[in-house]
C-alpha cells in the first residue's frame, strides 16, 4: 500500500512540477509580448495605442487592399461573360477568354471606368436592402449597352460584303 501512495505523489509531484514549470514559461512570454508592444523595445514614448494604430494600419494594408484589387481584376477580366454565353452560346472558358479579349482592348480607360462605375453601383446597391431591386438591372444595362458596343464597334470593323444580284 505504500508503494501505491509514493508512486501517486511521485506522479503527482512531477505534474506540479510540471504545471508549475509551464505557468512560469508563459509569464515570461506575456511579458516579453507586454515589454515589446508597450515599450518598442526600449522606446519610451511609444505608447500601446500607436502599436495598435500602426498594426490595424499595416493589416489593412497586408490584406484588405490586396482583397480590392482582387475584386477589381476579377471584374475587370470577367465582366462581360454572362452576356457572352447567352449572346454568343459560349461555354464558360471560351467566354472568359472572348471576355478578357473585350475588356482589353484599346482604350482601356473605358474599360477601368465601366469596371469603376460598376463596382460603385453595386457596392451601394448593396448597402441598402430595397435599392438592390434597382441597382443590379441598373449595372447590367450598363455592362449590356458597353457589351454592344464592342459588338458594334466589330462589326464595323469588318469588310462589307459585296452584293451579288440574281438577274444574270
């Protein structure tokens, strides 16, 4: 029986041990994490509030800006797709294509306003609950007279068939 018992408090000396042991290695990791935000290493003047301004600051940056531009190229290569495939019958790969073809073309300030004045109709569409009922059509007639546009502007482009008559 006693073997039993110093057996317990051998294994229960080595989990406090090794409780306590842990404990004490995260107090020194909040400190340092305390010491290095607060103080910058050493500079007194620094104050706590900075260290978060500047790290809300290089997040957004990091990663909400790179987020926009991502939007902003996906609706620039894509925006013309949906009338691609129900115009043209194209699938959806040859319509990415044609699309980024259409949307590259010269001059392609045109294009990065059209993209612009679409994200801008959308993004405040979006934030009132009834206005998407008027702003979704309202940018898809936009993209859909810019999309005939191109269409126009190919065609005229294109040599004029010569008229063949019928009383040979």
């Amino acid at each position: 029986m006693k073997e039993k018992d110093s057996l317990a408090y051998a294994i229960w000396s080595q989990t406090s041990n090794y409780v306590a042991k842990q404990k004490e290695e995260e107090s020194l990791e909040a400190e340092e994490f305390t010491r290095i935000f607060t103080n910058c290493e050493g500079n007194k003047t620094t104050q706590p509030e900075e260290n978060v301004v500047m790290a809300t600051l290089v997040g957004f940056a990091l990663l909400i800006l790179p987020g926009f531009a991502v939007i902003a190229f996906l609706v620039f290569a894509t925006i013309y797709i949906v009338p691609l495939m129900t115009d043209k019958n194209l699938g959806l790969m040859d319509a990415l294509k044609k699309s980024w073809r259409m949307a590259t073309k010269v001059p392609l300030s045109n294009q990065v306003i059209l993209m612009v004045l679409y994200l801008i109709i959308i993004s405040l569409g979006s934030s009132i609950t009834v206005a998407v009922l008027f702003a979704q059509p309202l940018a898809t007639f936009l993209v859909l007279s810019v999309y005939e546009e191109h269409l126009l502007g190919d065609a005229r482009k294109l040599p004029a068939i010569p008229s063949q008559d019928s009383t040979e």
